[in-house]
C-alpha cells in the first residue's frame, strides 16, 4: 500500500535499476566466458582508457554498460581484475558497502488508515529482503489496498468492510472464487486484469513476480505472500523452550461496536444504511415480516406485533463470514436480542414435507435456505437489538437473523419474508454454509479450523511500553466445530506451545490473548497453527498457518 503514486513510481523505478545491475552482471558473466575461450581475448587489452572514458559519457553500445557497471561497483573496467586487487581494501569494505546499502534500501513505513505505524517487510543488515527479492514491491498490498482495488474494476463489486484493525487481503477472496462456490477463478481475475493493466504495467513496472515466488525447487508459481516469511531475513527466532509468553483464552468477550464487521446488502450503494448515528424508530414500527410458503398458518406482521405474539430471547452469538480467509477479521461475537424462530415455526404450522425456511432480505436476497430442524437445533433469532441496543444500520436495521454455528453468509439482513418450503432431501443444505468452501490450488476446505490476531495489523511497529511486553489478541473458530487447540511458533514451525481449549463450545468463538517479551529488539514472527474437532471425531488442522510479523524498538 504505497502511500501515492509517486512514492510508488520512485520504488518501481530502484527496482528496474537493480533489474539492470543484475542483467548486466549476467552478460558479462557470458561475455568473460566467450572471449576467454577465444583467440581474440588478448585484443580487448588494447582498447585504450580514453576510448572506455568516451564510451561512458556517450552510454551508447554495449561497451556503456559495461562501464555503467564499473560506476557501480567502483572497480576499474579495463585492464586484468587481478592487476586491481591490491586496491581493494581503499574502496571495498564489506561492513561500510552492506551498511550503505541496508540504509539505501530500507523497508518502507506508513501509517495506516487506523493510525498505526506499519513496516511490511523486516530491516536486515545487508537489505536482503528489498535488494534481492525486492519484497516492499510484491504481494497485493505492496500497491493497493483490496478496497480500492475492487472499486476499481469496471463492474460493480460488493464489500466486506473490517471493523477490526488488519488488513484485509486475497485469502478473503480464495473462498468465493473456487469452484465449490461461484466456479469464478481468481487467478483469471488476477492474472488478466492485471496483465491488461496500464497502470500496473507501465506506471508500477509489474511483472509475474510482482504476485508471485517462482519456487527454484519446483518451478511453481507460488503466491507472494504465501512463502514471503520464509524468504525474509532478519527475523529473530525463539523456540517454544526459551518463549517468555502468558497464554490464556475464553469463549465470553463481546466484540466493541466500533470493531464489528459488516457487508453491504445488495441495494445500489446510494441506498446502503450506514451511518448508525441515526435510527428511524418509525421503521421499526412499521417494519412487516410475511409468513408465507408451505404452511398451514400463513400471516403478517410487524415487528412489534411479532415481539408481542413471539415474545423475545436475549443471547450471546457469534458471526463468522462465509469467505473469512487464512488470519483475516471478518468475525465478530455479540449480545443479541429478538424474536425466537423455533416460536414462529411452531405458530406457522409447517405442511407435511416442509422442511426448510427462506429467510429474505427487503433487496431480494434470497441464499440464506437453512433446514427447519438446523434452524431449531442452533436457537435462530431473528434479531432487533446487539448489545442493548436497537440493531444498527450496518447490521441490517431493523431486524437480521442470527443462527449459531452458521456463516455470516446465512444472516440475511432486513428480512421481509419468512418462506416456508419443501426441498428435496439431496438439496436441502446446499445454500447451508459453514466454511465449507475448498481452495482450488490444494483442494482442500480452505480456512476451517481458523485463526487470527485482531488487535493490530500485520507489519506493526511497536515501541515504549508496547515493545517491552507485546500484547496480542485474537480468534480461533470453525464455524460449526468446537475448537481442540491453539498452537503458537515463534520460530518458523520448528517448535510449538500448544493451548488446550478443553470442553470447547462451537456456538461461541475462541478468543485468546497473549502477553510475550521480546528478548531484543527486531522482528518477530507469529505462526499460529488451529486444531478443530469434526462430527465424526476426527482432527481438522487448517492447511495454512496464520502468520502475523511485527517489529519491536
């Protein structure tokens, strides 16, 4: 995320001159071979000095590069290397050359839109990571933020909006884009807007290593910022025997208004509900909900007329999106209020072969169909207040249905109909979601059990108090399964400290916090690997560890 474009254009443009250092470090690589196998090496002693200094000033033909290069390097061009070494140490010294260019080549920093400082990618002493990975130019938020990125396309595109301080990515976007869900391919997504893209190919100077880490190994086209913490140098390890970490969880804490996520209903933009500062009571009043479908007591009412039939229930719930990728923070846990569901079925008199309600949103939406007896067994609401409080705007005012152990994708928001239907038996949980969505690159469920830290964003620079003893907070959840443990890595996956989450509860999630003491200042890596119980008993291990870096001073 440069912070404009010239910032950008200037970080593009270093990376093209070391592109040029390193191209012409080949060709005269090449160049030595040939002419040393050639009879007519002996001539290129011959040339004189005053013609390899006008070939300079001109920087024309080959030869300009080859004493571009000598700029570079300081080292003379013309006559035997071996002639030169005596003069080596006058103009060589490896600590002053490294510590030039680790300041050159600093990582960048900026204060993010939530007002903390943040550096991407770890100082080192010699700047490994910007010099020869070029690391503050690749991964998709080296440019943009994905926000703007998806306000950029051509074509309308619907929003998740983070209430939690991180930064959102592409593991947001790998579940809705498999073939398990839309059949829509992001990296065809990826791969053509970008390679069609002025702006990335000109203006930034991108390339197929901008998104991706062509494995010397394997030859694949890994993704970015799925290998770049392994690549980086200058983060200090710790094994788990030597950790200085107070661990604890619990499935009890309620998510601050101002950090509950939500996702626009699917109205144009100009008729979202989004400034909570102002409820129109009236709406609420007037709010009519229809019963209707296949069932033997077809009805409508408002809001009020339904909480006086129905009466109310108050509970703690939690909400995890469909599409809440590897470490992302579209997840939240609060106190709601409303209208039990299991007393208005029981009111609606469900026909012989019902087996299913359609909850549907005043805009038409209409993928929320959950089977009567999923809706029964995890205590559905139909929701009208969120810790005291009338539902918000953002949250779907004035009512939103909340089922445990089920997807934000399930929680329709400004309902208008509950419909009663008859599915067939093989239909009747395909529009079910419970983070069942595969990654089309493994083919595995992509992010269930998950995990997450919600207190800061990845890349945080920490200093004072806060550096002295670090303090993280975050998540783990499987939407419908109880999670069996957290374990944390400090030193790459080497060596773990496991937390047992005995007698876990899949309605709530699982927050747990962390006070570590950093042994020195540097950067540190937190790999966090989450354990789920599945129906049949069996241990679900999430395929990709959550990995979050920080700096302490």
């Amino acid at each position: 995320m440069k912070e404009n474009a010239g910032e950008r254009s200037a970080a593009r443009s270093k990376s093209k001159v070391k592109s040029i250092i390193v191209l012409l470090s080949v060709a005269l690589v090449v160049s030595a071979a040939i002419w040393g196998c050639s009879p007519q090496a002996s001539t290129a002693e011959t040339k004189s000095t005053d013609a390899a200094n006008e070939s300079a000033k001109s920087a024309k033909s080959d030869e300009a590069g080859v004493d571009e290069l000598s700029a570079f390097s300081g080292f003379p061009t013309t006559g035997r290397f071996v002639d030169g070494v005596a003069s080596l140490p006058d103009f060589y010294k490896n600590s002053e050359k490294n510590e030039a260019n680790a300041k050159a080549e600093a990582p960048r920093r900026y204060t993010d839109r939530n007002g903390f400082l943040v550096q991407p990618v770890p100082s080192d002493p010699v700047s490994w990571n910007n010099t020869y990975l070029d690391a503050d130019n690749r991964g998709c938020t080296s440019c943009h933020t994905l926000e703007n990125a998806l306000m950029s396309l051509p074509t309308y595109h619907r929003l998740i909006f983070f209430g939690y301080p991180t930064e959102q990515s592409y593991q947001n976007c790998v579940a809705c884009h498999s073939d398990s869900y839309s059949g829509i391919k992001l990296a065809d997504i990826i791969h053509t807007t970008h390679m069609t893209s002025t702006m990335f190919n000109d203006d930034d100077e991108g390339t197929c290593q901008s998104c991706h880490y062509i494995n010397p190994n394997t030859g694949e086209f890994d993704r970015w910022d799925e290998v770049k913490y392994n690549l980086y140098k200058g983060i200090t390890d710790v094994a788990s025997d030597d950790l200085e970490a107070d661990i604890s969880y619990d499935q009890t804490t309620i998510t601050p208004a101002e950090n509950r996520i939500f996702k626009t209903v699917k109205d144009e933009p100009s008729e979202w509900l989004t400034d909570d500062s102002v409820v129109d009571e009236s709406i609420f009043e007037n709010w009519v909900i229809s019963i209707d479908g296949d069932c033997e007591n077809p009805a409508e009412m408002t809001l009020p007329e339904m909480e006086e039939q129905f009466g109310t229930v108050k509970q703690v719930m939690k909400m995890d999106c469909t599409i809440n990728g590897v470490g992302q923070a579209t997840i939240m846990q609060s106190e709601v209020e409303g209208i039990p569901l299991s007393a208005i079925i029981d009111y609606a008199k469900p026909k012989a072969g019902a087996n299913t309600v359609s909850p549907i949103g005043s805009d038409g939406y209409d993928y929320a169909q959950m089977s009567i007896d999923w809706l029964l067994e995890n205590d559905a609401v139909i929701v009208t207040k969120m810790d005291g409080e009338r539902l918000p705007n953002t949250q779907g005012y004035p009512c939103m249905i909340w089922v445990n152990k089920t997807s934000g994708g399930n929680f329709t928001k400004r309902i208008s109909n509950l419909t009663f239907m008859t599915k067939a038996e093989e239909d009747l949980d395909n529009q079910l979601y419970i983070g069942q969505f595969t990654d089309d690159k493994t083919g595995e469920i992509y992010s269930k059990p998950n995990s997450g830290v919600l207190n800061y964003p990845t890349g945080v620079v920490l200093s004072g108090d806060e550096a002295k003893t670090v303090h993280l907070e975050g998540f783990a959840d499987a939407w419908d399964e109880p999670i069996e443990k957290i374990e944390y890595s400090f030193d790459h996956g080497e060596t773990w400290t496991v937390l047992d989450t005995p007698n876990n509860n899949a309605d709530y999630w699982t927050y747990w916090r962390m006070d570590f003491t950093p042994p020195a200042a540097g950067a540190y890596l937190l790999d966090i690997r989450t354990t789920s119980i599945t129906p049949d008993g069996a241990e679900r291990v999430c395929q990709y560890d959550t990995q979050f870096m920080f700096t302490v001073e």
